[in-house]
C-alpha cells in the first residue's frame, strides 16, 4: 500500500527525516529531485538513521552512532561495524507530493 507522507518542498535537498509508513519507521532522504526511502533503524544498533548525516555524492545515508553508511539503492553497508542490510522501500513523486510504499 503506498502512502502520502509530505510534499517535496517539505523535505530539503541534502536531508533525512523519519517517517512512519504503515507502522514501519522509514528514513526518507533527498538527493536533488530524488527520493529514497529506506528503514530508518540501524542494523548494528537501535539508532534512527533519518538523524544521520546525508552523503548526497555517494548516495549514502551515515548512521550517527557507529558511522556505518548505508547506501539509499540497496540498503547495504559499506562500512563497519554493520555488516546487514537495512530494508528499502519505494518513493517516488507524484505532483509534487512523496509517496512511499513499504516492502513486505
């Protein structure tokens, strides 16, 4: 199910915010005009990514307690300590609001 979570001017180029999609905390970040959306709790430790710092270059989002970054395509960690995966969802835009569905 895809749900309407804020408008894109809501969310400022560069940046993370969590949200909650069907009971799911989603870390919802914007690079330029594009969306990611990707479980917003760190596979190392219970910390929100969404407060974590956006690496717009590499498409990575940097969990603020151990520094693992996470990348916004496939969830994947490329650094330590985590070494699982975070899920990732689908955002999109549709006239001018972000849209998200969680997976399954």
């Amino acid at each position: 199910m895809s749900s309407v979570v804020c408008s894109l001017n809501e969310l400022a180029p560069g940046s993370a915010r969590r949200v909650i999609v069907d009971g799911v905390a989603v870390a919802l970040v914007r690079i330029g005009d594009e969306v990611y959306a990707i479980g917003d709790v760190c596979s190392h430790a219970n910390v929100s990514l969404s407060d974590g710092e956006v690496w717009e270059d590499t498409c990575m989002l940097e969990c603020p307690k151990h520094g693992s970054s996470f990348s916004l395509t496939t969830g994947d960690p490329d650094t330590l300590p985590a070494t699982r995966p975070v899920a990732v969802h689908t955002a999109r835009v549709e006239d001018g609001m972000v849209v998200v569905e969680v997976a399954p």
